[in-house]
C-alpha cells in the first residue's frame, strides 16, 4: 500500500483496515518500476554485521547511552515519564538501575555529530543502530523525538535502545515504539528488555510478561515504590512475537508461573493465548490479566499506585470476590488455541487440548485440566449432538461420547468436566440435566472398571465427517 498509493505506514494502515470493498486503481505507470522507486527512497540502509567489529558496536552504543543520558535529557525523559504516572527518578536512585531511561537531543544530527567528533564513522554508526542512511541523504540520529531505554545483555552491556514516542499515539504521525535493528549485538528473537536487568526473586517472586517497555518500567516502578522491587521482574519483547528461545528464558526466570500481561486490545488477548499454550506445552502453567477496554499494565498503575500492583500478582487470586481485577488461570485460553491449531476431527482437538499434562507435574495437570474442561466439555457435546440424528438414540449417543472423552480427564477434574458438560446438554434441550448427570457418571463408573482403548472407541462413536466440530 505503501509503495502503490504513496502512503506513509500509518495511512497505509488505515486503508488496509478500511471497509473497502475493492481498492482504488493505482498510479498511472508500471507498477513494478513505481514500487522500486519508492523503496529506494523510503528504505534506510540496515546494520552490515560484518562491517564493524562487536567491540566497535559496543563501545558507540556506551558513548550514545552516556549522551542520551546527559542530565538535561534525562530529565526531560523522567518529565514525560512522570505525566504518565511513572516515578522513574525513585528507580534510578536503586542500586543496579542507574540510567535507564533517556530521550533524544532537539536536533535531528546531534547524536550522530557528538560521535562523530569521538572518531566514529558513518559506517558504524549505522551498523550500531544509531545512524540512518538512505541513498543519496547524509546520516541523521536513528532515534528522533523519543524517550529512549536501553537493552542490555548479561553483563550489563547495552547492546540496543529503544524509542518510544512522545508525538502521541497517532501511528500516522509516528510508530509508538521503535526497536532496535539486528546488528552484530543485538537480535530481537533472542532478547528480553526488563528495567535495571534481570535479578534473583525470592520463592514467592513473580514474572510478569508485558507488551511494551514503559509498561515494563511503569511494573518495576511500582514495585519498588511498595517496597517490593525483589518480588517483580517484568519482561517485554519487541512485539507481540515470541520465539522459542524467548519462551524458554521467561520460564527460566522463576519457577512460578508467570502472570501474562499484555494490552486489552484483542491482538493483545489473542498473543497472550498462544504464549500460554507454549508455556502449557512445555509444561508449565500462566495465568492472564484481562485488562479492562483502553487500558494496558502502564495506564492500570498510572490510576492506581503501588496498590495496583494485585493485579499481577498470583498471590490470593484464586479466593478474590470478583469485583477486584486479577490474574486466572490461563488453561482454557491455551486449550482453545490447542484445540483450533489441531483441526477439525474431535479426537485431535481432546488430544491436543489435554497433550500439556504429559509433560506437568499431577498437581499442575490437574490445575489444568480442570480449568481446560471448560473449553473441551462444551466442544465434545456439540460435536456429539451433530453427528447423533434420531431422538432416542440421540441421547444415549451423546452420553456415551460425553463419557468416553471424560475418561481421558484425571478423577479429580471428571466432577468439573461433567457439571460443564451438563450444562451444554441442557442448552442443546437434549434432555434433563439431573438425568444426564446420572448416565454421564455411571458410563465414566464402567470406563474406570472396564479400561478401553479410547482412541479406537473415540473413532467409533465419532465420525471423521464431524467436520463442525
């Protein structure tokens, strides 16, 4: 769209996400001939990683942070900041914060003239990520009108910044967040931004994953303002894409399960559904905080203080009264995504729901499979009533599915199981629910008695045509 219309990213955005039923006609002209001539001069040039050594990178990337964090402009980031409702001056008076949050100069050179006069050149300045170069134009600061924090690895090194801008939240006028580029240093599928760096969390510590880095600050902030800056780490990526070597550092941050957090918007509902399904695979459980319309973990603790940090927190959520705002267990957000991604056959959409617990401990899979019952039971009589035609049979049929596929449940969730399966029964009027119940539990009592070989029984009783399940 971009390319085609002429459009910058933000209204190319728009256009896509219009109601139109069929686009306008292009520019007069090749197509072909008018997309490459305007990707020659939109496109900057990209960091060459083998052009500049890691320890060059290194070195202009301490020199930009130490600039960026001059006090007039560290300043001026924790004045932004501060308009949010993040303290980030109590931050950085912590031992192991120092300076992390900056902004950028007036001028849109000045960072790439400060270097400059330290001898480093153009060429490293892009292959750091610090300078933008498009053909035929000078090198400006990559970064313009932003509060800047930084990334660092292990050691504490910054090997990447990011830039969130202070131009409002109008894409068409500039990106919310711009990341760091892949250098030599820095790859964005491997690493996790978190205020001050990654520190040791006592047993009852809690990992909270983030969309963006001011909602990671805006946590950290919080946390130390109630004095509990140990307990918390939160973490964020650069977007709602995480890999596999990112899932596997989150869970190997603490032991607990960690409490998923990302914006109430629904991409960010349906990221955090899949990130719990990875986590279930790998067998560990999450839970979820659902934010209310409009709000994200930055502007939730913006309202609320320190105070709203019980929203992100496990601790107590299991006995809260409702009306409070707080983390659930994230098991039958992962068995839908489970069950979608095994398609359409209802035996592939069980196992996959239920294929987490062969890696959980008994107390975790029983955790989830209690709460993923909430997805599988409504699922497994549907599919049932769809392929069962004539009344009598109808019911007995559906009993006799419900019940097999219940087997495959632990004891302790079969209970949960059949109240949920019951209750779809009832809403198909397939017949009375203390009925069911009764027929539900005495084909479940002879399936304990009499073991079957329940893939080959799932394949009798339920078609390969039960395309709707």
């Amino acid at each position: 769209m971009r390319d085609i219309y002429g459009l910058d990213a933000g209204q190319a955005v728009d256009r896509l996400d219009s109601d139109l039923q069929r686009f306008p006609d292009p520019p007069k002209g090749p197509v072909s001939a008018l997309r490459g001539e305007v990707r020659q001069l939109r496109r900057s040039e990209q960091p060459d990683p083998e052009r500049t050594s890691e320890a060059r990178v290194l070195e202009a990337l301490r020199e930009a942070w130490r600039y960026y964090t001059l006090p007039k402009l560290a300043d001026k980031a924790a004045e932004y900041l501060a308009d949010r409702g993040i303290d980030s001056t109590r931050l950085m008076s912590t031992p192991g914060f120092g300076n992390i949050v900056g902004h950028t100069p007036r001028y849109p050179d000045q960072l790439v003239s400060y270097l400059r006069n330290r001898g480093f050149s153009d060429d490293e300045l892009v292959d750091a990520g610090l300078g933008r170069r498009r053909s035929g134009q000078s090198v400006t600061d990559a970064f313009q009108r932003r509060v800047l924090l930084p990334v660092r690895d292990a050691d504490g090194k910054v090997i990447g910044i990011i830039g969130r801008s202070t131009l409002g939240e109008d894409r068409r006028i500039a990106a919310k967040y711009l990341n760091p580029p892949r250098t030599i240093v820095y790859d964005k599928s491997e690493t996790l931004y978190t205020p001050g760096g990654f520190h040791r969390m006592p047993p009852d510590g809690q990992v909270v994953v983030v969309e963006g880095s001011i909602d990671a600050l805006a946590v950290a902030a919080a946390a130390h303002a109630a004095g509990l800056g140990s307990h918390f780490q939160p973490v964020s990526t650069s977007g709602l894409a995480f890999s596999d070597s990112q899932v596997d550092r989150i869970l190997a941050l603490h032991p607990r399960a960690p409490v998923i957090a990302l914006d109430g918007d629904q991409a960010g509902r349906d990221a955090a559904a899949q990130l719990a399904a990875r986590f279930a695979m790998r067998g560990r459980e999450a839970a979820i905080v659902t934010w209310p319309a409009h709000h994200d973990p930055a502007s939730w603790l913006a309202q609320r203080g320190a105070d709203g940090l019980i929203a992100l927190t496990r601790r107590g959520c299991l006995q809260a009264d409702g009306s409070e705002l707080r983390p659930h267990h994230a098991a039958a957000e992962a068995a839908r995504v489970l069950m979608q991604a095994a398609g359409p056959r209802l035996d592939a959409k069980v196992a996959a729901a239920l294929a987490p617990t062969q890696r959980m401990t008994p107390t975790v899979a029983d955790r989830y499979t209690q709460q993923a019952a909430e997805v599988v039971a409504p699922v497994v009589v549907a599919a049932a009533a769809d392929v069962s035609t004539d009344n009598r049979g109808r019911v007995n049929n559906v009993i006799e599915i419900v019940a097999s596929y219940g087997s495959r449940f632990p004891t302790s969730a079969q209970l949960r199981y059949v109240e949920l399966a019951v209750q779809s029964i009832e809403n198909f009027e397939l017949a009375p629910g203390a009925w069911a119940e009764r027929q539900i539990s005495t084909r479940l009592d002879q399936f304990d008695t009499e073991p079957l070989d329940l893939a080959v029984r799932a394949e009798a009783v339920v078609p390969a045509t039960s395309a709707s399940a």
